[in-house]
C-alpha cells in the first residue's frame, strides 16, 4: 500500500510534460494567434444575415423581443378568437407552431439550426390534447398577469401556481416555449426567467439593473449571471477573448489562478447544459465587445452538444434561435486529437458506452456537424477509438496544468478549429 500511494508518474511522462513546459513563450507571444483571430473578429459585420436576407423556399419562423403592453396585445388576440370560436359553437382550439424535431432546418447561410413555419393544432374537445389545451389557457392567463404588472417570475414560480394542474415543471415549461413561439415573441419577453445558473469571471465591468459590477473582484465563484439579462448594461472590457468553460470544476480552477490577469480574458460557465441567460448574456458580450469566443468542453458527445447549443441552437428553442446562438465559437479543447497528444494518461481515458457511442454517431449526421470536416475528423476519431476524457482529466499532470501548460500551449499555436 504504501509503495502504492508513493509511485510516481512513468519517468517518460515527466519528461513530456516538462518539454510542453519549456515549449510555452512569454503571455505576450502566446497570446499572439489569439490576437491575429481578434483582428478578424473586429472586421467581421456589425449586423449579422437574418432569414428576412435569404430566398428560402421554406418559409421560416422566428420571434422577436416585444415589450409587456405587446405582449398582452398578442396573449388578448389569443383568448378573443378562442371566445369567438366558442361562442359559434365550433369550440375552441389554438393554432400552435410545430418545435417537434421534423420540423427544424439548419441553414448554411445562417450556421444555426431554425423553425420552418408549420403549424399543429391543439384542440380542447381532443382527448390527446384537451389537458394541454387547458395549461395553454392557464399559461396565457399568467402571462397576462405579469406583464400587466409589470413583474417577472422564474420558470420555477410558475410551476407551483398551478401544482395540481402542471403535474412536473416539464409541463410547464415546454407550454411555456409553445406560448412564446405562438405569440411571436422571445421568452424573456413573457416576463418568466430561468433561475441564475451561470457565472462569470475575469476582465469585465457592467451594470445590473443600475448596480455597477467588477468581475475581477468577485472571488474565485465568480458574478451569477443575471436571470434578465435585459437589465445588463455598459459592457466595458480590456479581455482578448471569452474563455467559454463547460464546467464548474474548471471554471474554479482557472479563476482561482486568476488566468485573467495573465492572459486577459473573460471566463464563463453555465456549470453543464446552458440555460437561456447564459446563451442570451453570451450573445451579448460577443455583440458588444466583438471579441473571439473559444470553448473548453469535455472531449465527449455531451460536451460537443453543450458546445452546438450554444453555437447552432437548441431543438427546444430553434424558433429563438437569432437571439440565442452565437455561430462563430472555436473549439479549443478538450480534443480527442488532444489525448495522444498531451500524453493523457490510460487511466484518464473512459471507455464511451453505448449511450456515448450512440450520440456520437447521431451527430456525425448533424447538417451543421458535416458542415464542418474539422468537427467530423474530431469525431471520427472519438467514435473509433470508443474512449472519451473529461477536463478534469488533465490535472493528472497536476491541478494547474490545465492554466500553466495545457491552454498556454493551445492559445500560442492557435490550436482551435
């Protein structure tokens, strides 16, 4: 046991890590390549192509942010033609567009996955449909009452109005998107938020609700981002690029090194799958501060679907898909090509189950994933040798390799696709 617990590391591992070491140049050098990308970021358009550019044969369609006086405009047209219908004796049914999966579109031109306007009914006097009928009334009834309140309510606040009725927050929520993509209008616009899940850190200054923020001083957890990113304003920052982090674990880990000071940046995480006020708050620093974003996921499916929710959209949310993509992210890391690489160690590397194994193929038949031979090379490479990696992985060379060797190294020769 105790041999065990003082075995070092193979001496050839040692050796490796230590050349990758004397390999990293000054932060200046370094941040050279990140620089030249920077340059071409600023000289992209200012204004992005929407659908409204495009002679799609396929009619699409997207929503809009309203304010609260439109919002009960669109939710009072609702319930006047359901009591029309009612009182001709035709009864009462909505006209609900379609978000099921057949019903999306990747769009090349738009590198984001969109809504094609098709629409499903939702009858009350249906027996598969009449409780769904019935929360799509209660839902507009809700909304109705925040907007004219002028007040805004988590997702979750929602839910435990009516416990008995919605049964799971599921039903709650996917109604809650059926509303917003009916209305036309974004979801925020419904006055419901997501509860706070994302962080921030690093080389950023802004204003919350009139609050000023300093993200520098906000210890190594990092500012919550706002649940309304509406009330975010006066986006100031000296950062080089957005440091998009998959998890919690490594977003510490580099806030506590404070790799921002180093390498001037902004790191953020939505801690997982993101939700809609990091996807939103994501968009707006790249729109603000046209800076490059790059991405350290997981080198597994999940981590490379993480990373297309928030470049291509969302099937859920594709009807809200300008608001909440943001196409351009590089992929910086963790890579299946990065494992033989960087010498992960065998230990490290878990077998993909079938589950992985399964994913992995379906995204190999993405539109937008074929769109890109880097992503598909990737893949392929992930799919045949069957073996995944977390990020956590590399702190088998030590805890702050993952900001003293792994991502200078990455950043030096431009090693993003």
């Amino acid at each position: 046991m105790k041999k065990a617990l003082g075995q070092k590391r193979p001496e050839t591992v040692d050796k490796a890590t230590q050349a990758l070491k004397k390999r990293i140049k000054t932060a200046e050098e370094v941040l050279a390549k990140v620089r030249q990308l920077a340059v071409k970021v600023k000289a992209e358009p200012a204004i992005a192509r929407t659908l409204t550019d495009l002679n799609l044969t396929q009619a699409c369609r997207e929503v809009v942010d309203k304010d609260a006086d439109a919002v009960l405009d669109e939710v009072e047209s609702a319930i006047y033609l359901v009591a029309v219908s009612i009182l001709k004796g035709e009864g009462f049914s909505y006209d609900i567009p379609s978000r099921a999966k057949g019903n999306q579109l990747y769009v090349p031109e738009l590198d984001r996955i969109v809504l094609k306007d098709t629409m499903s009914q939702r009858p009350f006097a249906s027996t598969a449909t009449c409780r769904k009928a019935v929360i799509t009334t209660r839902i507009l009834q809700l909304v109705h009452e925040l907007c004219a309140k002028r007040i805004h309510v988590t997702k979750r606040d929602l839910f435990y109005t009516d416990v008995k009725l919605f049964e799971d927050q599921g039903n709650s929520d996917s109604v809650l998107d059926d509303v917003a993509c009916m209305l036309g209008c974004t979801r925020s616009s419904l006055h419901v938020v997501a509860s706070e899940k994302g962080v921030v850190v690093g080389r950023l200054t802004f204003s919350e609700d009139g609050d000023a923020i300093n993200c520098q001083k906000m210890g190594v957890g990092g500012k919550a981002i706002p649940p309304n990113v509406d009330k975010v304003s006066n986006i100031v920052s000296d950062a080089m690029f957005i440091l998009l982090v998959e998890k919690d674990a490594a977003f510490m880990r580099l806030a506590e090194d404070r790799f921002y000071n180093t390498y001037p940046c902004i790191i953020m995480t939505a801690k997982g799958q993101p939700d809609v006020a990091s996807r939103l708050f994501l968009k707006k620093l790249k729109e603000t501060l046209r800076i490059p974003v790059l991405a350290l996921v997981d080198s597994d499916p999940y981590g490379l679907k993480i990373l297309s929710v928030y470049m291509k959209g969302s099937m859920n949310m594709s009807y809200d898909s300008s608001n909440l993509t943001t196409p351009d992210i590089k992929w910086l890391g963790v890579r299946p090509s990065d494992l033989d690489r960087f010498n992960i160690p065998e230990q490290c590397r878990l077998p993909m189950t079938d589950e992985d194994m399964k994913t992995g193929r379906k995204l190999l038949e993405e539109d937008f994933i074929k769109a890109n031979p880097e992503w598909v090379k990737e893949l392929e490479i992930m799919t045949h040798s069957k073996v995944k990696a977390e990020i956590q992985a590399l702190s088998s060379f030590g805890f702050q390799y993952l900001s003293q060797v792994y991502l200078p190294l990455k950043l030096q020769e431009g090693d993003w696709i």
